[in-house]
C-alpha cells in the first residue's frame, strides 16, 4: 500500500464517530437512545461473528451466544473480582479491555473445545450439537453460585460506554473483513460453496472450519463482555437457545456472507424493537386502549416472514457495499 | 446504496427523538416496576394496582411537593435482563426520582446496582431476597426477607404440623425459590427435623414427575415447594397423583387466586407465608380492602398491599426530604417510622423492615387466615 | 443409585416420551420431505393445546363431560394443529420451497415468533397460563409401588394407535408409498407423476395433526398451558427426532421415549444438572453415530 490515503472505512467510520457524538451533545440523541446504539453496535459485533462461521464458512452454529456468554462471564468476574479486592485499580479502562480480550480468548478456546467433534458433523445435525452445547454452557453457569447462578452476575462495572463499544466494533469489522477477503477467506468460502471439491483442490477443510468457528467464538466473546459492562448483568437466560436463533434471524436478515448487510441488519432490527415499541406506546395514548408490548414482537414477526418472502437472500444478499471491499480490489 | 442507508437511518434516529421528546415532566416522576406479563403475572398486576391506588390517593390530596406525581409503570416481564433495561429507562428516559419495585428478587437484583450506581432510591415491593438491600444504602426494601419466612415455614411445619421429615422442591433458575428453600431446610433441620429430598426443577417445565416420585419415595410429612403459583399448582397435582396426602407448605409466591384456579382440590388443607391476610381485623387493612374493592373490584393480595405501602413509603419519605434530591429521600427512607398496611415500617441497619408473616391456609378453595408469627 | 429405575420412572419416562414422539413425528416427517427444521411445530403444539380447551368449554356446555367430550375435543386439537401447519406451509413455506434453505429456517422461526406473542397479545387468549380442565375423572391404579393414572395409559394408547395409524399410513398405503419416494428423492418423484406439492401439503397435514393431538395429551396430563409451552417440548422433540436419524419415521418414536426416559431418570438422579444430562447424551450419541441411531448414512454426491 504505497499511497498515504487513510483507508475509506476508516474515515467514515471516524466521521461516524464525530457525528453521533456531536449529535448527543447537542442533547438531540438523548442517554436512551445512545443505550440503542450501543447495543446495535454489539450487536454488530455478535452478528458478525456468526456471519463468519454461518454464512462464510457455511457451518450451521446454532449455540452462538453460549460464547458470547463464556465472554460476558470470564471479563465481567474479572472485572467484579478486581472491583472487590482493590476499587481503586480499576478506574483506568485497560484492566477493562483486558478483561474483554480475556473473555474473548476463553470463548475461542471453548470454540475450540466445542469446534473439534462438532465439524466432523455436517448440516442439521451440526446445528444440534452447537445448540446442545450453547445448551450445556447455559446450565454449567446457572449451577455454578460463584458467579451468581440463577441470580446472574451482578453488579459488573458499567464500563462499556459508546466510544469503547463504537472502537472494538470497528476492529471487528476491520479484522474479519480482511480475514474474508484474504486467501483465507476464500478458503473459508470455498468450504461453503462444495466441501469435497475443497477437499481435492487441497483446502484444509477441517482446519479453515475449526478456524472460522475459533475467530467467531473469540468475537463473539468480546460482544458478551461489552453486553455484560453495558447492562451491568450477566444472566443465563439471556444466552439461550432462543438468543442464538434470534442472533441466526439477524445473520439471514442481512445476507449471509455479507458483512455491510450484518451491520445493518443489527442496527435495522435493534432500532424497529424500540421504534415498534415507541409506536405502540402512542398508539396506547392516543387510543386510550392498552397495548400490551407483545403486539411490537407480532409485527416484529411478520416483518421477518415479509423480508424472507419477498427479499429471500437478505436484505443485502452476499454482496458488499463498496465502502468495505478492500482497496487492492481494484487493480 | 450504503449512503443512503445510512442517510435512512440517521433520519429515523432524529425522528424518533422527536416521538420520545414529549416526556416534559410537569410533575414529580415516580417510576414504578412490576411484572405484568410473564411467569406470574397475577403478581405484576396486582403491583400497578397498588401503586395506582397509593398516587392517585396523594393526587387526590394535592400531590407531594405541591406537585402532582406522575407514575410511569413498566413491564419487567419477570426476567432480569428486561427488568435491567426497564430501569434504566425509567431513570434515564423518564428522569424518575425513584423507583417503587420490583417484585421477584432477581429482577430486583438487576436494577438494584443501576438505580444505586445512578443513586436513586428504589423501594423494591416484594422483593424477598436478602442480597437485594445489600446492593447499596439506596435500596430498600417494603417486605420481609427470605429467612425469616423460610424460618416461619420451618418453625410451623415442624411445631404446628408436627412433621418430623420434610421434602422441598424449588426453581434451580431462581434464586428467590432457592434461597427460601434453603432458609427452610437449614432451620427445619435445626429443630430437629429430617430434610428427605431436596429437589430442583428447571425453569419453565411442567413435568415434575421425576423429582415428585423421588420425593414421595422418601415419604416426607410435609412437602416445602417455594415456587411461584403457576409452578405449585401443577406441582400439587402431580404429587397428589403420585399419592402423596400430606399438605404443602410454601411461601408469598403462592398469594393468587390462580393458585386454586388452575390447582383445585390439590391444594386444598396447604398453607403459605404471606406478609398480610384480608381477614386481619385491624381497621387500616379493612379500610384498604375495602378502597381496592371498589376502585379494581377485586380482593387485593399481598402483592397490591405491598406495592400500596412501598409507594405510601416512597412519597413519605420525599415529602419528609423536601426536594426531589436522591440523597435527600435516601436520608428520609432511612428513617421512616410509618404506619402502614402490612404493619409497623422501620428499617434495620440493612434497610429491611422489621416485620411479622402471616399463615394462610386454603380452605374451601379461599384463602383463610391461620395465624400471624412475629419476628 | 438402584432407585432411579423403578416402575414409577419408568411410567413417568414413558408418558413423557409419548408425548414427545406425538411431537418428533411431525418434525421428523416435514424434514424427510423438505429438509426443513420447523422450528414452529412447538407451536403447532401449543396451538392444538389451547383448541383443545376451547373445544372443551364450548362442548361441554352441549355434550356434558365424559368420553364423548374428549374423543370430540381430541378431533378438534388435530384438526387445530393440521390447520396451522398447513396455513403455515401454504403462506410461509411453500414461496420459499426453491429458495436457499437458510431462508426458510428464518421464516420458521419468524412463524414461531408469530404464533407465541399473537396468542400472547389477543385479548381473549393472553400470556397468563390457564388451568387446564379434566377432561376424564382422573383414577389411580396402584401397581406395586407405582401409582399409575388412567391419564398414563391414554397417554401411551392414544400415541400408540396414532403411531401405529402413521406407521400402516407409510407402508401400506398409496399416499405412504409417494411421501416415501418424495422424501428420497423429489425430482424422480415428479418424473413418475407425483404432485409433490399435494404430498408436502399432506404432510404437514399430518405432521400438524399429531402435534395438536400431543398438545391435548400435555394439556390433561400436565395441566397448564400458555403461550410459549411449545418452545422446550419443541425443542426436546426435534433432539428425539435428531437422536433416532432425522427423516426417518421409526427412529422418531425411538429417540422420543430414549429423551422421555433420559430426562426423567436424569432428574430423578440429580434434579440440578437433570437438563442438561439430556443434552449431553445427546451429544455422546451424535459423536458415535452422527446421523442418529436409526438414521441412513447419505452417501456424498460428488
């Protein structure tokens, strides 16, 4: 890279970054809403993740946020435990990030663990076993009182604020764009695509699953423990199988494969929550006739079914906006 | 594509800010939380009512502070996650200078660290868990607490019930039904009784079977089941299916009419803790059955005195303060020397109320006042 | 540890397992023929559940209680879950039918995500469980230190007599003959002038029938239904459908009573970790036969 450009995506993600700050300034974005971004932000990075080992690698992981929970538990007891001991210590923001590496890493080992006698699976009955131990993690922490069993664990350090989460987002996107788009991505695709043809074209099959689905615990860790320092709690139920399959509904939403579409699928589908959620909340007003909130989900549901019937790859299929490709693309 | 998709969503952002803008709070904010929807929703419902009933009575004689309260009541759904972002809401959102709620103990214990990390009072209603008070100095708490009703249970099955061997069976996802269920093995071995089965059950499943048959195999006299209604309905059925005749003993998760609804005879002869009884003839509880009546026609349960006095104990204290001022209520709460509904209200040194249980018997199908036990 | 295997397990296991296998079947049999996980067929569950006490109120009125009662409301709940499922199939699955499969996995669970707050949000239904009503005067046998109800043996009888129905359906039977030879293979089917739209439509038909039916069956036996008491049996169902080789018919009904008696011996054993014993011997299973018990090896097709 010979030119002194700063690459595209960074500049807009820095004038991103200017603006919405600017924005909450001025009081126009108020607290909640910055609470929103923040957990589309997150979001980002968990759907992201999955995207790599759903939609790139073509493996169907059903347990994904059993990572995110590893994440969230490993950084948010490092973090409650330094608070403990020594308060003073942890006002800096690098024991913090430390932390967050830390759960990021314990999710890639247990991806790991979990990746080895998984991927001799193949399809359905690999989402089975990814489902049974997203599972069997959920039940480990809901027994182990240490930190909180079925109380959750508490009390975590609100650490994650919008700069933080706004940083490693960025690094996500970043790093496994250009995982995808190096040689090693495309071995990654390839497996997707036909994994015998893979196979005799001399693609380490096994080796890139294994890889896809260590690089997607990690970062899926790393969104559990932002999770956990946002909402100050880390809680079993939230990492379920329900969670994990609605995680796969923001992967599809999106396009599989296509990290642009992640990005706005997380952001798209964090916000009609709320929105829906707004709306009904006037509607109730108006009417005078109590809306209760599941209605939001009815419509969030149909909403779905309308996506998948009438744009069935997703909203941006597998392609990426230009503004993400690398730049050596062109030659 | 990717500008304008962007363009899309910064307009919606502004937009939705215009929406949410008209939050102009003339009056004082209270928020209030309880779990309208959900595993026991009886529960929540009765919560808003009691709030309801406590505002608008103040309203009625002009407010506090000189201003009129504005309540904002919010779902936590019964589950910790939600219940963290409904605090937030209500204290960031709304700007609620405190919160009354919640019910269950682990949604209390997920907005117990924010509302003290933003130093916001929070006078959680029901909330029978001791850990939840140990949060900070911001928190308090309308109800007893956890040992002290699973020792009432103990004290009662073993003195009054004469049983000698007791089973328990609780929710291994909820640390309330937990907890209570420990607080009763530990005093009802301490008496001098045998716990023969101490069994848990997942969250959320309707068989019971295994664990019941394990129960009833070690033939208990008593069986202590700490979960909420919904749960000890079926529970009670299925151990009576099994065989087993003795009664069933259980705390205030019991306090619904669903419980006979969907338990019918299964749980007829059981008795329950709960923190007030409609047959208690003090004139202050008849009065206040007799307003909730009239204005929600039906009989109010412990859910909807507790949230009446947690609110009545918010505003007390706020007007005692003077100003709307975290600290200041927080000073005033510590020192509340109330009387309301379910009794004398003063705090101990961790923010508890100190106060007495009553036991409920299901007779007939209705709930019937047994005795009152004094801590 | 002699305990755990007594008779009253034993029943107890085996009138989960019916219930189960009601549920697994249907799962099994839409996979066999699309490939499709329906993670909506819980639902389909939950929806002939709360026909079921519908029917019950409404007919209880005319008919008054007893059998008669039961056989019709019994009717009704698998007519109600053979309804939803082939709405569902017909608006949801059916445009989606040659699209990536990923696209109707989504929509299943969109379906899913429907039917649980819809019944939830309508005011006349809601999100508050309901006491389910006793269809029969409830009897217990006692059989040495078992205390067996007659809701047991209808449990296992009616799942026995719809099992064994499916079962002569498949072999015997001409729309049995073409569901096979769809689920094997779509394209030749076609070639030998089989609708194969009509035989997917029957088997959701079918599989949504006896969904409804095994919502009845929990329905009376463990009496209380709400909106979202399909996701965990759902989701133990398909497991039980996985565990004895997805597609395949026999392996449905195995796989179901092995997690009906895992789950309850599980329990028995240990109540705190009981759940997810299940899933662990799941998990031991697929790493020794990775398509299920019963389930053919597919070879690969280069």
């Amino acid at each position: 890279m010979g030119n002194m450009k700063l690459p595209r995506l960074t500049i807009i993600a820095v004038l991103l970054y200017a603006l919405i700050q600017l924005l909450s300034l001025v009081g126009v974005l108020n607290g909640y809403f910055l609470i929103i971004i923040n957990q589309s932000l997150i979001f980002v990075i968990l759907t992201v993740s999955l995207n790599l080992i759903n939609g790139i690698t073509g493996q169907f992981s059903l347990g994904h946020m059993g990572f995110a929970a590893v994440g969230a538990y490993v950084s948010g007891t490092i973090t409650t435990l330094i608070l403990k001991l020594s308060p003073d210590k942890l006002g800096n923001y690098p024991i913090f990030v430390i932390a967050i590496i830390l759960g990021g890493v314990f999710a890639a080992v247990v991806g790991l663990v979990i990746g080895f006698p998984s991927l001799r699976l193949k399809g359905d009955y690999l989402a089975i076993m990814t489902l049974g131990f997203g599972e069997i993690i959920r039940i480990i922490l809901n027994n182990i009182d240490y930190v909180g069993g079925p109380r959750g664990l508490l009390g975590i350090p609100k650490f994650s604020n919008f700069t933080i989460i706004y940083v490693f987002t960025f690094l996500t996107v970043v790093l496994l764009r250009n995982l995808i788009q190096s040689s090693h991505g495309r071995a990654m695709l390839a497996v997707r695509e036909n994994e015998v043809a893979a196979e005799l074209v001399g693609v380490d099959t096994t080796r890139y699953k294994v890889l896809g689905f260590v690089i997607g615990a990690f970062f899926s860790g790393i969104g559990g423990g932002l999770l956990a320092h946002l909402l100050q709690i880390a809680h079993p139920t939230q990492y379920g199988f329900y969670a994990s399959a609605l995680l796969l509904v923001y992967v599809y939403a999106g396009g599989m494969g296509s990290i642009t579409g992640s990005i706005i699928a997380a952001f798209a589908l964090t916000f009609l929550t709320q929105f829906l959620q707004l709306g009904l909340d006037s509607l109730t007003n108006i009417t005078g006739i109590s809306f209760g909130s599941e209605w939001k989900m009815v419509i969030y549901a149909v909403i779905l079914i309308l996506i998948m019937l009438y744009r069935t790859e997703g909203l941006m299929g597998m392609k990426e906006a230009k503004i993400v490709m690398l730049e050596e693309e062109k030659k | 594509m990717k500008p304008f998709a962007l363009f899309v969503v910064l307009a919606l952002v502004l937009a939705g800010t215009f929406v949410s803008c008209g939050g102009g709070s003339k009056g004082v904010v209270i928020g209030a939380v309880g779990p309208v929807t959900g595993a026991a929703a009886t529960f929540g419902i009765s919560t808003k009512n009691g709030d309801q009933l406590a505002v608008d009575e103040w309203n009625a004689n002009g407010g506090v502070l000189g201003k009129q309260i504005k309540m904002v009541f919010a779902d936590d759904k019964g589950d910790p996650a939600e219940g963290a972002t409904v605090y937030t809401k209500l204290i960031q959102q709304d700007k609620a200078v405190a919160i009354v709620g919640t019910v269950m103990s682990k949604v209390s214990l997920a907005g117990a660290p924010i509302c003290q990390a933003a130093k916001i009072p929070m006078v959680a209603t029901a909330s029978t868990n001791e850990k939840v008070t140990q949060v900070g100095d911001y928190i308090f708490r309308a109800c007893f607490i956890d040992n002290f009703q699973g020792i009432v249970g103990a004290n009662f099955a073993f003195t009054n019930l004469k049983a000698k061997k007791a089973a328990a069976i609780f929710d291994v996802g909820n640390d309330y039904t937990k907890g209570l269920a420990e607080f009763f093995q530990k005093q009802f071995t301490t008496l001098g009784g045998k716990v023969v089965a101490f069994e848990a059950h997942d969250t959320g499943i309707t068989d019971f079977k295994a664990q019941l048959t394990r129960i009833v195999q070690a033939k208990p006299d008593v069986i202590y089941c700490s979960d909420y209604y919904n749960d000890v309905a079926l529970i009670a059925k299925q151990a009576r299916e099994l065989g087993f005749k003795g009664p069933m003993i259980g705390g205030d998760g019991w306090d619904s009419p669903d419980l006979v609804k969907i338990g019918g005879a299964a749980v007829e002869g059981c008795y329950f803790t709960n923190h007030y009884s409609k047959d208690d003839t003090r004139p202050v509880v008849q009065d206040f059955v007799k307003k909730y009546q009239a204005k929600f026609n039906a009989v109010p349960d412990a859910l909807a005195v507790l949230a009446y006095d947690a609110m009545n104990i918010t505003l007390n204290a706020i007007k005692t303060a003077g100003k709307t001022d975290g600290a200041a209520i927080k000073d005033a709460l510590a020192a509340t020397d109330l009387d309301a509904v379910t009794g004398h209200i003063k705090f101990d040194a961790d923010r508890n109320p100190i106060k007495s249980a009553v036991i409920i018997k299901i007779s007939n199908g209705q709930q019937v006042y047994e005795t009152t036990v004094n801590p | 540890m002699g305990s755990i295997f007594n008779l009253q397990q034993i029943v107890n296991g085996l009138q989960l397992g019916s219930i189960y296998a009601l549920i697994a079947l249907g799962y099994t049999m839409v996979y066999g023929i699309v490939r499709l996980i329906n993670f909506a067929h819980g639902d389909f569950y939950m929806v002939g559940a709360y026909a079921a006490y519908g029917a019950f109120y409404l007919f209880n009125a005319f008919v008054g209680g007893g059998a008669p009662t039961a056989f019709i409301v019994l009717i009704l709940a698998m007519a109600a879950g053979g309804a939803i499922a082939t709405l569902a199939n017909q608006i949801a699955y059916k445009p989606l039918r040659y699209k990536p499969k990923m696209s109707s996995l989504v929509t299943a669970l969109g379906v899913s995500m429907f039917l649980e707050y819809f019944f939830s949000a309508f005011p006349l239904i809601g999100a508050n469980p309901r006491g389910f009503p006793d269809l029969l005067p409830k009897v217990i046998y006692q059989v040495g230190p078992a205390a067996i109800s007659n809701y047991f043996i209808i449990d296992v009888a009616v799942a026995a007599v719809l099992m064994g129905g499916l079962t002569i359906l498949i072999q015997r039977s001409r729309l049995g003959r073409a569901m096979r030879a769809v689920s094997q293979d779509k394209d030749a089917s076609k070639l030998m002038g089989i609708n194969v739209e009509n035989i997917i439509t029957w088997t959701f038909l079918i599989g949504g029938m006896f969904a409804g039916a095994a919502g009845l069956l929990a329905g009376m036996t463990y009496p209380r239904i709400d909106p979202y008491m399909g996701i965990l049996p759902g989701l133990k169902a398909f497991i039980a459908a996985v565990l004895g080789g997805i597609g395949n018919v026999p392996g449905a009904m195995l796989g179901a009573y092995i997690m009906g008696l895992a789950e309850t011996f599980a329990n028995a054993w240990n109540s705190l970790l009981g759940a997810g014993i299940a899933f662990i011997i799941l998990i031991i299973v697929l790493l020794v036969r990775p398509t299920g018990i019963l389930g053919e090896k597919l070879a690969d097709k280069i």
